[in-house]
C-alpha cells in the first residue's frame, strides 16, 4: 500500500525533533481547499496508510452565537442531529455506522462551534457524507414537538447529572457567569439553564437551525484512504443540492474587561475546600495568545509547575492544583483551581495560592521554564497530528484553523508563534492579564461549614 506524504514533518520523527530546539520546528499538512457554489468549505487530505477515512464538519456555532433567554441551543441540537433526518430513521445513526465498523463517531459543542465526525472503513466513506448531508439539509423534515420535548428532557438530565450533582461543578459554572455576565453568550456552561431550554418552542429551535445549520456556515473535512480520484465527485453528489442559507447574524463585541475584581461563595456537597481563580485574557489565535497558553503550563504543570511545587509539594496545604487556557473567539479563560487537603479553609488556600500566582508577574520566567512548556504544547499538537480524526486529529485541526484562524494551511505558522514567544514576551502579556483588579475568585466550601 502506497504511503502518504500528508504529514510532512511526520510521527516517525516527532519524538526525536521535540527534543531539538522549538525553532527547527515546522510541521506541514498537505490538504485542498475548494468551497461548493452553496458555500461549503470542503478540506481534504489524503493519508493511505491505514484503510480508514477520517469525516470531521465544524458548524460556525455553538454558545456564543446564541442571544439571551435561548441560552443551551448549540448543545440542544447537537443531540437532535443525532435522532434522524429525512431518510434516516430516528435512533439508527449510531447502529449503521456501527454496523459498518465505524471505531469513531461522536459530536461536541464549544462556545464557537459545533462539530460531529466519524471515522469509518475506506469503503464506507459515503455512508458517512450521506449521514452528514442528510441531516444538514433534511433534519427540520421530521423535527416534531415530542422529539423536541424527548431531546430537552435529556438535555436538562445532562445537566443536573454533570453539572448539578458533580461536587465542585456548580463553583466552575458560577465562576463563568462571574467571567461573562448575562446576557453575555458566554454565560455560564455551554448547557445551557433549565429556564432557557424549557422555554424554547419548537418555532425557536427551527430558527435557530435555519440560521446556523447550513453549508455556507460549515466546513467539512476529509482525511484518509479516499480515492481522490473520486472524492470531489461524492462531495457533490450529497453536499451540492442543499441550498444556502443567508448569512448567519454577525456575532459583534459582547466582551467587556473586567476593572473590578469579582466574588463569590458557592456551597457544595463536598469534604474539602476550593478556590477558583479566572482572568479574561487574549482570543484564540491573536496577540498574547501562544504566551498564556504556556504561561499556563509553567504555572500549573503536573510536579514541575510553580504552584504545585509551592502548595502541593513544599508545603503541603493543597492536594490538587489544576491551571488551564481555554482559548476563545470573544475572550479566552486563564482558570486556575486549589483544592484543599484536610483541616484548609477557601481563605487560606486563596492567601497560600495567590503570591504564587502573584509572582510571576514579576519573577522572571526561567529558560528552562519555558523550553519545557513549549516542548509539552509541541508534543501534544503533534501527537494529535497522528491521528485522522477525532479530537485534535487531522481533520479537526483543519476544520479548526479554517473556521478560527481563517487559514486551514495555518499549521506551520501556529509553531512559529510558539516558536516566537521569548521569557519578555510571556511576563508581559501575562503581568496585562493576571491582575488582582481584574481576576474572578470563588469559594467552593462544604454545605455544612469549612472543615
């Protein structure tokens, strides 16, 4: 079997180049990009090494394109996609591809997108873009009051199963209400609220599929074993009849910075104390971007990074530290976590965490420091890279430098910001960013009182 030249700076290497200098650098993936007349960006990337191919299609929405009292839509129909469309039955999505030996089908919803993607036997590729076609052009055709009523009963039992009744979770959602207040699209999870999904008609979620569910909102990318003699051909025959909508409603500036800091208590049933810490930095892809990104690494990093040093293993006062960068279109997250051991308090996790945290806007980030952090974001992008789909494979880094970085050739180029930021550059967007006048803090403490 012929192999491919898609990954040009290839697995086999990758273990041996992240051990040399950041600089040396430059991965590449080889795709097309052409749009259909009805507006589908179409990537594709062709890899023979394996019989499978590899269909990922990102939805220019999720949260954030949803307007105040409709909060929890994006997530709603990445449920409804699911239960049938014109010429597929409800409930068989999942059992065909299943069936069809599929090792990979799942769909997620972000605040900035939504995507679906299987990964499916070479010779089933057009079971798998006529699944995806069928329910972008034809899934309003059987979108009934009780399937509305069906997907929404199991939507809301999501939530109070993963957001309501796991401990700490009703803190992190409290904390981005505080990062983005309503009516901000960015309020709270991307869930939505119970109040919002029951209030919404069956005349709203049509709506809304109409103004965001269509082939000029969407890119579609395809990697693997497909005969590129063929492959166009069959992008036509079930993407090109589905009409184009009219352009989506513009998102516009909704993010205000935060000149004050932020509180709150949240009482939970759990043992131990937690401490939220959340600053509102740099957008995906943008200036200050790369540099957050591993300044979180440095400051939280599993047994090397500052704060666990400082209050997991020196002190001890936490048993667990967790930092992380959820980089975003319309204001990314830096949030960071302190759970105490036994016998802490909210108030003595937050003054033992935030001198630690303080510090590195004036403490100068070591070398060693930020080579480590930056091989850590390398390994892992390039670790994705090994896979076709799923996330962080192939197709989804395409797709998501497409629709956010306006470039699905963006690869390279996203290295080299890595590759870019200097000690200067990190203390300095991370000093703009992590300021006690603009940080979000919540308690999480035990319903009974601090223990």
């Amino acid at each position: 079997m012929r192999r491919s030249s898609l990954f040009l700076f290839t697995a086999a290497l990758a273990t041996a180049a992240v051990a040399q200098a950041a600089t040396t650098l430059s991965p590449e993936l080889k795709f097309e990009k052409y749009i259909l007349p009805n507006g589908l960006e179409v990537l594709l990337s062709e890899d023979h090494r394996l019989p499978l191919v590899s269909v990922n299609l990102w939805y220019n929405v999720g949260a954030g394109s949803e307007v105040a009292g409709r909060s929890g839509f994006a997530h709603l129909f990445e449920h409804i996609m699911f239960q049938g469309s014109r010429n597929v039955a409800e409930d068989t999505f999942f059992p065909m591809l299943e069936k069809a030996g599929a090792p990979l089908v799942n769909g997620t919803t972000d605040f900035d997108r939504t995507n679906y993607f299987e990964t499916v036997p070479s010779n089933q590729l057009d079971l798998a873009l006529w699944l995806e076609s069928d329910r972008m052009g034809f899934l309003l055709d059987t979108l009934t009051q009780e399937r509305l009523d069906n997907q929404r009963a199991v939507v809301r039992k999501e939530r109070q199963q993963s957001v309501e009744n796991v401990p700490y979770v009703p803190g992190e959602e409290r904390l981005f209400q505080l990062l983005f207040p309503d009516p901000h699209p960015y309020y709270g999870f991307v869930i939505g609220s119970h109040k919002d999904l029951e209030a919404a008609t069956l005349d709203d979620v049509k709506g809304f599929f109409n103004s965001y569910y269509l082939p000029n909102n969407a890119s579609l990318a395809i990697v693997g074993d497909y005969d590129p003699a063929t492959i166009k051909a069959k992008v036509e025959k079930y993407f090109g009849s589905i009409k184009a909508g009219a352009e989506p409603p513009p998102v516009g500036e909704r993010t205000q910075p935060i000149t004050a800091e932020r509180r709150d208590v949240v009482k939970d049933e759990v043992e131990l104390p937690r401490v939220y810490f959340a600053w509102v930095g740099p957008r995906i892809f943008k200036d200050g971007d790369a540099e957050m990104t591993l300044a979180a690494q440095i400051l939280g990093a599993s047994k090397v990074g500052r704060l666990e040093q400082a209050l997991v293993i020196q002190q001890p006062i936490a048993q667990e530290v967790l930092v992380a960068w959820y980089p975003q279109v319309q204001g990314s997250i830096l949030e960071v976590s302190v759970t105490g051991r036994p016998g802490q308090t909210a108030e003595s996790l937050e003054a033992a965490s935030w001198p630690v945290i303080e510090a590195m806007r004036s403490t100068p980030v070591t070398a060693d420091e930020l080579m480590m952090a930056r091989r850590t974001w390398e390994s892992s992008r390039l670790r994705g890279l090994e896979q076709l789909g799923g996330f962080g494979g192939r197709a989804d880094v395409l797709n998501q430098y497409n629709l956010l970085a306006g470039d699905p050739g963006y690869l390279p180029k996203d290295f080299a910001r890595f590759a870019a930021v200097t000690v200067d550059s990190l203390m300095k967007v991370y000093a703009e960013t992590v300021k006690k006048e603009s940080r979000v803090v919540v308690h999480v403490v035990p319903v009974g009182g601090e223990k």
